[in-house]
C-alpha cells in the first residue's frame, strides 16, 4: 500500500510538472505574440508617417508640369528609403520590412509665388485663390519679407468654409521690424500676436497657426470645418514675399502653370498615393495595401 501510494503521488507529481510547463508556454506565447503585434502596429505607422513626409518633400522639391514626374521620382525615393528601413530592422534581428509606392490615388495643386515681390495677382490687390469651391486645403505657407511689407496698411488672408464661417488673418510690419499677426473667426476668438523674424523673414504656417521661425501662434484654419469654400487675399500690395498653398482639386482654378513663368502660378502635387508595407519575421508574415492622404 505504502508503494502504491508513492506512485500515485508521483503521478500527480508528473501531471503537475506537464500541466505548468503548458501554461508557462502558453503564457510566453501570448506575451511574445502580443509584443511581435505591437511591433507590426508601430512598423506600420512609422510607415505611413514617413510616406506623407517623404512624398510632401518630393512635391515640394520641383518645378513639376505633369504627375509623371512626380510619379518617376516618389518610386525612385521610395526605393531608397525602403532600402535603408530595411537595413536598420536588419541590425535588429532576423526582421525584414519593405515600403513599396503603389502609385497617386487623388490629385491635387499647388499654388505658388516663389520669388520675392508683392502678394498681388495680376496687378489686382484684391482677388480669390478659389472662390465658391468645395476643396480642401492640405498646405498654406507664408514666407513673408518683413522689411518690405507695410507698416501703416494690413494685408489680409481671408479662408471661408462651406458652412459660412470666415478666418481672417491680418498681418502688417510694426514699428520694431516685427510682424503682426491678427487672427479671427467671424469676429471673434480674436488672436493677436508679434512674431521675430529670422534673417528678415518670418515663416507663417496658416494651416497649423504658428511659424517655425519664431514662437508666435495665431488661429487658423483649425477653426473651421472643410471643405472650404474660398481663400481671398486683400491689400496684397502691403505685403511681400513668396507662399505656397495646396489643395485637392486640379479644375477651377484661374492660374497658369508655372512653365509659363508667370507668378503666382499652378503646378501638380499628389495629394493621396497608395502604398504596400511588409513585415516578416520567424513568427509572423505581414503584408498591408492601403491609401495614405498625405496631407493630413
């Protein structure tokens, strides 16, 4: 009896042992597939970051007549810059990753004066960028010339959404060789600000409301709800220097392209491309197609 009860109690023994050897697995398994998710998620966000980065420098970087161009030149980028991801995963273990451009799904504009002279558009100091159309504004940059813009006259920058709603955003020189910037909604949420310029120039971001090259903010088109109806400029011979405004539309719009030579003008930019990320590793295949707004 003494030995039968030995075994018995070895068996359970035994069964104990195999029974936490099981969960220990399964709850190594779980933390590691939890962890090698959590790297794919991260993976493909860095991805989809680094495409709006990427293709938002390509659109910038060129006097563009057509999307072919833009098309050759975000594959050979893309190329390069999958290339060196998955280098840097490599170091890190037995991972690869690829980001491939699948080409441009949404067209769009930009609207350019990137040489220094008043903001006027044919000798007219009042005049629409867009005038009752339903866009979408990715991009509104002013790089003003302190110096050269007025001090006694404001120039302003009016953006209307859809619902009737106004930003205005009115700037003049002060007396310090500062910009003054004030910004508001339909009269109200009233902003006044005074931004430093750096080497003569201050660097307005109307989409974000601040400026990179001073720590001024103002409202702006985050005080709206797109689409957006018009964008008007008005007294823009009080002000100088060189903008850049993108939007999601290539029709309707009353410029000519840049080839022309004629400032301000039009020329191509992607608003939304396609593209394929990949991620394989020993434990996991991954593989995702989507579409990227790159302006967002």
């Amino acid at each position: 009896m003494l030995v039968g009860a030995i075994l018995i109690a070895l068996i359970f023994i035994g069964f104990s042992i195999v029974l936490n050897s099981v969960v220990y697995t399964e709850t190594v398994a779980g933390g590691s597939s939890i962890e090698v998710t959590g790297d794919v998620n991260e993976f493909n966000k860095e991805a989809r970051r680094n495409a709006r980065i990427l293709t938002i420098r390509v659109n910038h970087q060129g006097n563009y007549s057509n999307f072919d161009t833009i098309n050759s030149n975000l594959e050979s980028n893309f190329t390069d810059y999958s290339r060196l991801l998955s280098e840097s995963y490599a170091d890190t273990g037995s991972v690869y990753v690829n980001v491939s451009y699948d080409g441009n799904q949404t067209d769009g504009n930009r609207i350019v004066q990137d040489v220094d002279q008043n903001y006027q558009k044919g000798g007219s100091s009042n005049w629409f960028a867009f005038d009752s159309d339903n866009k979408d504004i990715g991009w509104f940059l002013l790089n003003v010339d302190v110096e050269n813009t007025s001090q006694s006259t404001q120039s302003r920058i009016k953006i209307a959404d859809t619902s009737g709603s106004t930003l205005t955003v009115s700037i003049k020189q002060s007396e310090s060789a500062r910009l003054l910037v004030n910004s508001s909604v339909d009269g109200s949420h009233i902003s006044n600000s005074t931004c430093q310029p750096e080497n003569g120039r201050v660097l307005l971001d109307l989409v974000e409301g601040s400026s990179s090259t001073s720590s001024c903010s103002f409202n702006a088109t985050g005080k709206l709800d797109p689409p957006y109806d018009s964008v008007k400029f008005e007294n823009a011979d009080a002000i100088q220097g060189k903008y850049s405004l993108v939007v999601n539309q290539t029709s309707g719009l009353g410029f000519s392209e840049c080839s022309t030579g004629d400032k301000p003008c039009k020329m191509p930019a992607v608003w939304e491309i396609s593209i394929t990320s990949r991620y394989q590793s020993s434990s996991i295949s991954y593989q995702n197609s989507q579409n990227v707004t790159v302006y967002e």
